[in-house]
C-alpha cells in the first residue's frame, strides 16, 4: 500500500469552488457582520462601564443615581451578547469556505495573506471565547480555573482590537457589498435565498433578546425561556446564594447576633431589635446581578448613614461591609462615599414588608440605588470605616 503524498491529501482539501450555496454571499456577510459589529460594540460599552464597578479609576464618578442606572446597563450587556450568537454563527457559515482558498503565490502577498488571516483567526477565537464564557457565566457554570472577570475583562480588549483592524481591512469590500443588492443572481424558487438566511439570523436574534431581556423588562419575563431566573424565589425575589451555600445558617440565627460598627477604633455593636427602634425607611430597589437579571422590591431598614453618625462616623466616609459568611466570594464589599451619603443605601431588615428571609440575608442585609447585586451584601456582621 502506498501512503499518500501531500498532492493526494491536498487533491482532497475542499476548494472554494467546491461549496457552491448560493445563499453564501458579500452582501450577506456585510449585512449580518455589521449588525454583529454594532451588538459587539455595546457588548463591549456596557462590559467596560461594569468593570469600572470594581475598579474605578478616581476621575470616574459613580454613585448612587440614576438608580436603575445599572440594572439597565447590566441587562443591555447580557441582551446584546445573547443578541451576537445567532449572528456570529450565521457570519461563519456564509464565509466558511473562504478557509479553502489556496494561498497566493508572490511572497509578498503570502505574508499578507498570513497576516489577514493570523488576524481574523484571533478576532474568531476571541469572539467565540467572549460569547460562551459570558453564556457559561450566567448559566453559573465555571468549568474553568481562571478568574471569569479578568479573564473576559481581558480578552474583550484583544476581541475589540482585532475588530477594528478587521473592519478597517474590509472596509471597501463593506462599502461596495452595501452598494449591490443581498442577491447578485435569478433567484430560483428551491434554493434558500441570502435574503432568507438574512431574515433568519435577524430574527434569531430578535428571538434571542426578547427571550432573555424578561430578567430585566418585568412584562416580559413570562416569555423569557432563556433568562437565568424566572423571579420565583421566597418573597417573590430569586435567590443566587442560600445561606447555607453560604456557610451562614447557624452564625445568621444565633441569639448573640449584633452588628458591629468599627468607626477607627471605636466599636458600637446593635442587636437586631435595636436596629429595629432605630428610624426605619423604605425604598422601592432593584436587585442588578451581573448576570443580567434584576428584579426590584421594597426594602425597609435602617440607613448607612445613620448608622454612622450613631457610631460617631463622618457622612462622607469610605465604608467596608463585611458578611457572617464563611463559604464562597462576595463576603463584603467597599461602599464609596457617595453611596454613604444617600440615605436609600440601607442595611435592609425586612423585604415587601416582611421580616428579610434567611437567604435574603437576614438579620440585615446591605440594599444601595445604582450597584451591581454582588455588591449588596447579605447576612451583614460589621460595618467599617476608617477614622
Ligand atoms: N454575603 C453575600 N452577599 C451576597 C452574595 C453572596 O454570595 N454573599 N451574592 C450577591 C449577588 S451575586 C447578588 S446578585 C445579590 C442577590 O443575590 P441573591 O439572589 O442570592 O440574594 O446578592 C449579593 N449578596
Ligand atoms: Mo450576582
């Protein structure tokens, strides 16, 4: 038996010509990747304005308004990603055979050749990587070691990049596919035409955001199969963390609670009846997760604020909130002075009216307008603050 030689394995490589949809076209591909362009973009807006969440250089302001500021921000992001999916598969496909094209001859055009597709390869592996990482994450699956946030804070910018330099390569091929019609040929009634495929990957993607945007847009949350919570959960709030994920059953329940406030040196300590007699507010809230769900409520207790001056704290203090928890991340978490000062950023003791469930966190949790909902702290044991 002979092996074969490199012409008998490349005599078997597929040709362009070889695929010969004709569904497959310019003013298709132009069409679907700028629709996937513009979902990219906000992606990446709204994933920027998230990550200063966390770190924040000084020149940015955050605060405490507009309260649904980041409920919305926060809902775009995960839309628009669920948005990009079907148009990033329908984009592939219509230039998948543009794999098979055999490298050109001159040395010079090699190289670019080699540095076009060196360039659309790391766009590709970027984006994928950006879309499923996001999707894993809301689904809550971390079936990796890395850090989600850094990771996909990172590799947005590489997705970003590469994005640019892809559009700006393509740019006359783009002018000129959105100067033709999507078809170039007499359709023939059998085949798919590129308008159906066009029409399919648009409306995949309507499907996509209106079977997602129900975690933030409460009218449509019936019709959300693809939310990551329906909304059920007890007092009519999902619930991420239970207290027992959370290592805080016993610590949460004991008689000897009492939450302290470290103002420098100083240490006030409040049972949760004290808490109670304290001046009580109540606020119409949202819940943000980072993953995209949020769902708002009525929450009463006792303000930061207060809680300060009753400790001997100034208004415009930096303020750490630390958890009974034991198990897990998110077991405290910074408030800025901005949020201290507004008297909606509460320790929460009750919720739509009721006494605030174990896995809502009680004896008290930490609600502020305007915050990421792994800020908002549960099963709260300290406040501190620095003299
Ligand atoms: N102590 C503590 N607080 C926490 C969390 C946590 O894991 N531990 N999860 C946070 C997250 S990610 C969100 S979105 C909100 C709401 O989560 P829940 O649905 O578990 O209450 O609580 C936040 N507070
Ligand atoms: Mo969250």
């Amino acid at each position: 038996m002979r092996l074969p030689t490199v012409a008998d394995i490349e005599r078997r490589i597929p040709r362009q010509e070889d695929f010969t949809s004709r569904a497959r076209g310019t003013g298709l591909t132009a069409r679907v990747g700028s629709a996937l362009g513009v979902a990219f973009l906000i992606c990446f807006v709204t994933g920027l304005w998230s990550g200063l969440q966390y770190q924040r250089p000084s020149w940015v302001p955050l605060g405490p308004g507009p309260t649904q500021l980041y409920r919305w921000t926060q809902g775009i992001h995960v839309v628009s990603g669920m948005a990009a999916i079907p148009l990033l598969l329908v984009k592939l496909w219509s230039v998948f055979p543009r794999l098979f094209i055999r490298p050109p001859t001159g040395a010079k055009e090699r190289v670019l050749e080699a540095f076009e597709r060196g360039s659309i390869a790391v766009l590709m592996a970027s984006s994928l990587f950006m879309l499923t990482s996001g999707l894993l994450n809301i689904a809550q699956w971390y079936p990796w070691e890395f850090s989600f946030r850094r990771t996909h804070e990172a590799v947005a910018w590489v997705a970003i990049g590469s994005l640019l330099v892809h559009i700006a390569v393509k740019l006359p091929v783009i002018r000129q596919a959105f100067a033709e019609p999507v078809e170039d040929h007499d359709v023939d009634s059998d085949a798919p035409t590129r308008r159906a495929v066009l029409h399919g990957a648009v409306v995949a993607s309507g499907l996509a955001v209106v079977l997602t945007a129900g975690q933030t847009v409460p009218w449509l949350r019936n019709i959300s199969v693809f939310a990551v919570r329906d909304g059920e959960g007890p007092q009519d709030l999902p619930i991420n963390r239970t207290a027992k994920a959370a290592g805080s059953v016993d610590t949460a329940q004991s008689p000897s609670y009492a939450l302290e406030i470290l103002v420098g040196t100083q240490m006030v300590s409040l049972t949760r009846e004290q808490l109670l007699s304290m001046p009580q507010r109540t606020h119409r809230l949202p819940i943000a997760c980072v993953e995209g769900w949020s769902r708002s409520a009525e929450w009463t207790g006792v303000s930061v604020r207060d809680l300060l001056a009753l400790a001997g704290g100034a208004p415009d203090s930096e303020v750490v909130v630390r958890s009974l928890q034991t198990k897990g991340a998110f077991g405290s978490s910074r408030l800025l002075p901005s949020y201290v000062q507004d008297h909606r950023t509460m320790l929460a003791l009750k919720l739509n009216g009721e006494d605030l469930s174990l896995d809502h966190g009680y004896p008290c949790r930490l609600i502020a307008p305007n915050r990421p909902g792994v800020f908002q702290t549960k099963w709260v044991k300290r406040l501190e603050v620095q003299a």
